[in-house]
C-alpha cells in the first residue's frame, strides 16, 4: 500500500489526509492499524454494500457531469472506527520497508533480460 501511494504522490501530486477501506482486511482492526501506522494517515473503515458497484456508478456520473463522484459516494457510505497513526510504529515499518526494497532491488538483478 505504501509503494501505491507513492506513485500516487509522485505521480499525480496526490496528498490525501485519510485513507478510506471496505470489505477484506478491515474485518481486522490489527490491519487497519498497520495501515494507518505504515502510511502515516488516518485509515477510516467505511460501510457501504457493493463498493465496486457503487465506485462504478460514481464514475459514470462524474463522467457524465452528473455529479461529483465524492458526492455520490458520500451519500453512500458512512463512517466506522478510524484508526490513528502511531508515529513510533511507523518508524519501524519505514525501515523494514527500506530493507524490502533493497532485497528485491537485488534480487532483479539481472533479471530484466528473462521477460
């Protein structure tokens, strides 16, 4: 999660203030605590049935300049638990990720000809 909200940041100057989560891992409040500790953001269970469903229609309407697809989901969905980052957890998880990423840097290595 961490690696896609930095090419959302790189990439697209994206700076969100919470992170929003349905379905799956938010069953876990230990997950969603290691997902607000790793990215440093608020993470905001929300509930709503058939998410995929509703990011659907949202993106219909603000395609078709109905409506802001923000607006859409808000009417949508309401707000459960949110779960705070804890600055010193998300220390640790910083270092073991600098250590992820330079073992997978050095397991490509030589690896880009295979494809």
């Amino acid at each position: 999660y961490k690696n896609y909200y930095r090419i959302l940041s790189e990439n697209f100057n994206y700076q969100g203030k919470a992170i929003y989560g349905t379905g799956g891992g938010t069953a876990s409040d230990l997950f969603c605590q290691i997902k607000a500790d790793v990215l440093g953001l608020p993470y905001i269970k929300i509930e709503v049935k058939e998410s995929a469903t509703l990011a659907c229609a949202a993106l219909v309407f603000e395609t078709a300049k109905i409506c802001e697809a923000k607006r859409i989901v808000s009417l949508a969905v309401s707000h459960g638990k949110i779960f705070e980052p804890d600055i010193r957890n998300k220390e640790i998880y910083e270092a073991m990720g600098n250590k992820y990423a330079e073992h997978m840097k050095s397991f490509m290595i030589g690896r880009e000809e295979v494809n």
